[in-house]
C-alpha cells in the first residue's frame, strides 16, 4: 500500500509540475514580445524613422526654396532713380542726369554723365562709388565743364520675410570748381542716413530719412564760414509688371543752416525700369518740382545698372 501511494504521489507531482508550465507559456510569450520588440508588430519602428526622414527632408526643401525666393527677391527689386539706393548689391553702370531751371531772366541747366559700381562685401554690407563729370549754363555765360564732387560711402540692409530695415553712410568729397559752379574744391559733406524697405513679387516701397552736413578737408568750420545742414525725407513706390518697373519717388529737402539761407522744397519724381536680361536694367525718371522754392523746374535721369 505504501509503494501505490508513493508512486501515486510522484504521478500527481509530475501532471502537477506540467501544467505549471503549461499554465507559464501564455505569461512568458507576452513578456519576451515586450523585452524584444518586432518590427512586424511595431510599424511605427520604422515608419516613425521614414516619417522624421522625410520631415527633415521637407525641412531642407522649404529652407531650399525660402534661399531660393529670397534670392529671386533680390534679382527682382526695382533700382531707385531719383533718390540713392538703400539695397546693398554687386552693381556698376552709367547714367545722364539733366536740370533745368528758368526764371524772369535767369535760365541754369545743369547736367552730369556718371560712372558708379558696388561691391556687396556681404550680403548685408557693401560699398559703393560714384564718378561724375558735370558741364553746366547759365543766362548769358559759356559753357563750364569740370569734374564734380564724387561720392564714396558703405550700406548696411538685413532682408527676413520681405523686410529690409537699412542704414549707411555717404561721404561727397571736394575735388570740383567754385568758379565754374560745379561742385567745389574746398566742401563736400558727410550723409548718414537711415531707412526700411518693404517688397514682394509685385509690389515695392521704402523710406528713409538723410542728414547731410557740409563739411572741409579738415572737418571743422574756419572763421567767418558756416556749414550748410540739410535734412531728407525720401519716399518710393513701386509695381511689377512683369519686365517692367512703374515707379514713384517722392523726396523732401529742408536746409536748416546758415540761417540766412534757409530752403525747402520737394520734388516728386515717376519712373520706370525695364530688365533686358536678369541682370541689366535701364531706366529713366522725370523730377518735377512740387515747391515754390526750388534749384530746378524739370529734368530726367536716364540710367544703366548691370548686376553681377
């Protein structure tokens, strides 16, 4: 009895260690599927991967696409004629400016053929140059000719989302003739200015606000001379049709000293560019004196900008 109760006692221990193992399988399985993740069970392994590839691929595109637009911006903004640019470029050309004042018994023209170029040191910083050369009449007088006060100076201009806030400094330096009354041999000036322009594919406009101060070779007045100080307020408008420009520039001048000769006046000015190629541009506007008090009645400035 003993013997059948000791192996009836073994037979139930080993049915009982069985189904503990059997009873063990379905918690182990989802442990080990836990512990060593599937791919088949988890598309997200994968396609979580493809998906932020593919976001990062999109990201590049876009940022691609917006150096693209911002380039194609640049290609495409109009170039002032009447008052200077605020934009900093690699341009160069030439341009013919003529003025006309008359009056009971006074007639002046004065007209200048120019050379200027511009080199963008950076994107948001270049310098630039200007030559002129000047011949001028007045009632009853010959002809005068003579080389007229260039300019040198440097723009700073940050473009983001069409924006473009602007600041530079223009030095005029002595180098034309009191006597012929072009320029002059002793004064240029220093005009700091400041200004923002605004742009998209059609439309265009900017300000900006110049103090020029007449100043000598040695910066600082000499007895008996006072320097002229002027101040300016320029405003431009601007739409795109297709090659082609249709402008409108406004600018205001008030000169504040010497006292005794105090002057203000405003020209408004309509213009228009048409772009041969992608890089060559020509154009021409016709300033028109707004203001009694005036240094001309009408002229036109014609003007060719090659950009590189």
């Amino acid at each position: 009895m003993k013997e059948q109760s000791g192996s009836t006692v073994k037979k139930r221990l080993k049915w009982g260690l069985l189904f503990g193992l059997l009873m063990c399988v379905p918690i182990v399985q989802p442990l080990r599927a836990q512990s060593e993740p599937d791919e088949r069970r988890d598309p997200t392994a994968t396609g979580g991967q493809a998906t932020e590839t593919s976001s990062n691929s999109e990201q590049v595109e876009n940022d691609d696409s917006t150096s693209d637009q911002d380039t194609a911006g640049i290609a495409n903004e109009p170039e002032l004629l009447l008052n200077p640019q605020l934009n900093p470029r690699h341009r160069a050309g030439i341009g013919f400016r003529n003025t006309q004042l008359t009056r009971h018994e006074y007639f002046e023209r004065y007209q200048t053929l120019y050379a200027f170029g511009e080199y963008a040191i950076y994107e948001s910083w270049s310098v630039y140059g200007q030559l002129p050369y000047s011949r001028k009449w007045v009632t009853d007088s010959d002809r005068r000719e003579h080389i007229d006060n260039p300019i040198i100076g440097t723009r700073f201009g940050y473009r983001f989302n069409g924006w473009m806030p602007a600041a530079g400094l223009a030095v005029e330096i002595p180098a034309g003739d009191e006597d012929a009354g072009i320029g002059s041999k002793e004064l240029g000036s220093l005009e700091p200015y400041l200004g923002i322009r605004f742009g998209s594919e059609w439309f265009f406009i900017s300000g900006a606000v110049r103090y020029n101060a007449e100043t000598n070779k040695k910066f600082r007045e000499a007895e008996e001379q006072e320097f002229a100080r002027t101040w300016k307020a320029e405003l431009a408008v601007a739409f795109r049709l297709g090659n082609w420009d249709l402008m409108l520039e406004y600018l205001y001048r008030y000169r504040t000293d010497p006292e005794e000769l105090r002057f203000s006046s405003g020209l408004i000015a309509p213009g228009v560019n048409y772009r041969i190629l992608d890089n060559l541009i020509i154009g021409v506007t016709v300033p028109y004196a707004l203001s009694r008090e005036r240094d001309l009645d009408i002229g036109f400035d014609a003007r060719v900008s090659y950009f590189f």
